[in-house]
C-alpha cells in the first residue's frame, strides 16, 4: 500500500479516587497524573531525543506505569498480541476501555478528559477523526525513530500523526450459510442476498463503515470527491430487504445473523481463522468494481496523563516487532516495503497476505472529512 495516501475504525479523578472500582477500573491505582502532564519534559517531547534518546524514554514510561488506549478490540488487526507485548517488553500496564468503541467514541473521550487521570494517551484512529482530532488541537506533535522511513505521503509534516497499518473493503462470506458468495458489489444487491448483507459498524462514526460506502461509491460511478453513489447504493441494498441493521462481528457471523460483512480484508482473514475449527467456511474476497484502501493513524493526545508511555507506545508499534504485529493480523504495515526491502519482514505473515489486482483508490483527508459530514447528514435517510 505503498502508493496510497494516509486515510482515515473501531471500538476522576482525583488519587482517592483509586478506592472506587470504577475508578480501578478505568485509570488503575497508580499515582494520578496531574492535569499540567502536557507540560511536563514528557509532555514537550517531539522525538526520543528531547528526553535523551529512547532509553530515558523507556525509563520515563516505566515510572508512570500505565497507558491509556480506547476501542482498541483485541481482533482488530491483531491488537491483542500487540497490547500484551507491549505490556511484557516494558511492564507497563495498558488500560484499554470500551474495547468494542468507535472512532468517534475514541475521539470524544479524547476531547471530553482533559486534565483526568483516566484521559486517553495515545490514539488509532481513520484519518477524517484523526484529522478532526487535529483540527480540535488534541495532538500532541511527536516523530518516532522509524520516522524518517515513512513515505512522505504516509504521515503529516509536523508529526501530528502518521500512517500505522492498513488494508482494503472487501467482502467476506459464510460459504455454507450462503449457496454462491457474492463477488462485486453489484452483485450484493442480489434477491438471493436477501437479510444477508451487514456492515461492521455505523459509517457516521465509524471509519471502516465510511470506507465501505466509499467502495460503494466507486461501484457506482462515484468518486472520492462524491460518495452519495454509495449512500444511493445502500439505500437501494435497504429497499431490497438485503442490508441487515445488525453490527456484523465474529459472534453474529458466527450465530448466523451476518452471514456476508463487508469490512476489512484482515478483519474479515482474521475472522476466517477464528471460525473455521467452529465449522464456518469464511470466504474473503477484495472486489474489483469498488477497491478502496485505507490507513489507520497513530497520534498523541496532547493532554495524556502519561504523557511518556504514549510516546512509547507509539515507537514500540512503529518498531520492526510492532509492524511485524500487525502484519500477522493480515494488515499491511504502513513500513512494509522497507522490512520488505531491508529483510526485517516476517515472510511468512507477508506470504499470506492475499495478493490484490489493479490499483485502489484512498481518499485524501479532505475527501474523507467532507465524505463523513456527508454521509452523517444522509446515512438515516437512506436506511432508515
């Protein structure tokens, strides 16, 4: 994915506070970080080298001993095996909340917490969040070490955040359940698909969904500057009795309820593995007539309460094992052509990413922020 620009979905308070669960829960019992954390030496670095290179980071990170993250979901491009590396290589423990959560939820609870204990510390996000994020001054500007690595279509000038990982829409099916899978998205609108067709999410907050009605689009005659095609699309696929209402997830795809998802390649690959010693034929296929691709980005937020452990977040998945995480979840690191290039990738998790024909399209961060103000004033409309 080389070739595609940075895009952009998932899912108190005070130090007594410690003594309620909730509070246990959601920030740990640590010593509570102040609200002036931004302002702190941690708080001011943009690269390593502010606090005297990576090993003072490290350092910095492990006194303050936690990370906050939101909506990362542990099958999300192999999150869980990411987390619990991160968590063994430094001990530091990570809090992730609402693991299940959105972009846009992430988004809120970043801009809602300044200044609490249990603010979010660093953020994944689809690039029209991230770039809204941006725009709110949440980000925290920061360059990792592997910065220099990253194409320069692949992250932003300042260091407000970045390309991490990626993949395309596509298509995945429940051979069994259904007689022949759908191929194209013309194809979807089949009256043999009928209360089969689900989506991952809702496209008015969540970054995955926008990108399947961006695929819809080019489908249709769109273009990355026009997605009503797509909105079009699946107000006709609602007509037809075709689109399910239901979030698809691996337990409704196991249960039945979403028997064809369209949502990302190496979710939809990751699910396969997970279904089938459950006895569920998950098929996965890229369509031709509505390629879209997209990068998730990392980001900072300027007000996290552990202002060095979200730096060093942000360096471990951005280090060759961190990229080499995401690539055994079936994404694509955004430094892949470099491991590639420089022998660090794991080649057997590159061989098994599934080769895809043509060129797909990736909206510019203005394509997709005016796409989201778009499809949030239209979704209800063509869905009901």
């Amino acid at each position: 994915m080389k070739a595609y620009r940075p895009r952009g979905s998932r899912r108190a308070v005070t130090v007594a506070a410690c003594a309620l669960v909730t509070a246990v829960a959601a920030a740990g019992c640590g010593a509570a970080p102040t609200a002036d954390a931004q302002d702190s030496k941690a708080g001011k670095a943009r690269s390593a080298a502010d606090l005297g290179g990576l090993d003072k980071l490290v350092a910095a990170a492990k006194k303050e001993g936690e990370l906050n993250v939101y909506a990362l979901a542990p099958d999300w491009a192999n999150y869980g095996e990411m987390i619990k590396a991160f968590e063994k290589k430094y001990g530091i423990e990570v809090n992730n909340e609402n693991p299940g959560g959105s972009s846009q939820q992430a988004l809120n609870a970043a801009a809602k917490r300044k200044g609490q204990p249990r603010a979010v510390d660093a953020l994944d996000l689809g690039t029209a969040y991230m770039q809204d994020a941006k725009t709110k001054q949440l980000l925290a500007p920061y360059k990792v070490e592997g910065w220099d690595g990253l194409p320069k279509e692949q992250k932003q000038a300042d260091g407000s955040f970045a390309d991490n990982y990626g993949g395309y829409i596509s298509i995945g099916c429940d051979a069994k359940a259904v007689k022949e899978c759908p191929e194209t998205f013309e194809d979807l609108l089949k009256p043999e698909y009928k209360n089969k067709v689900a989506l991952n999410g809702n496209p008015t907050e969540s970054s995955s969904a926008l990108s399947a009605v961006f695929a819809a689009s080019l489908a249709n005659g769109g273009s990355l500057g026009d997605v009503q095609p797509g909105l079009d699309f699946f107000k006709e696929l609602k007509q037809k009795g075709n689109y399910v209402p239901a979030e698809s997830t691996l337990a409704t795809i196991q249960k039945g309820e979403t028997p064809i998802s369209i949502d990302w390649d190496y979710l939809n690959l990751g699910y396969g593995d997970k279904l089938k010693p459950k006895g569920v034929d998950w098929q996965v296929i890229v369509p031709e007539d509505g390629q879209y691709s997209l990068y998730y980005n990392q980001g900072v937020n300027k007000y996290a309460p552990h202002p060095a452990a979200a730096r060093l977040w942000l360096e471990f998945v951005y280090s060759e094992e961190g990229q080499n995480i995401w690539l055994k979840g079936y994404s694509r690191p955004a430094l892949l052509d470099r491991m590639v290039e420089d022998g660090t990738v794991d080649k057997a998790a590159n061989a098994k990413l599934p080769s895809v024909t043509g060129t797909p399209k990736s909206a510019t961060p203005e394509q997709e922020a005016a796409a989201k103000e778009k499809v949030v004033q239209g979704w209800a409309k063509a869905v009901g």
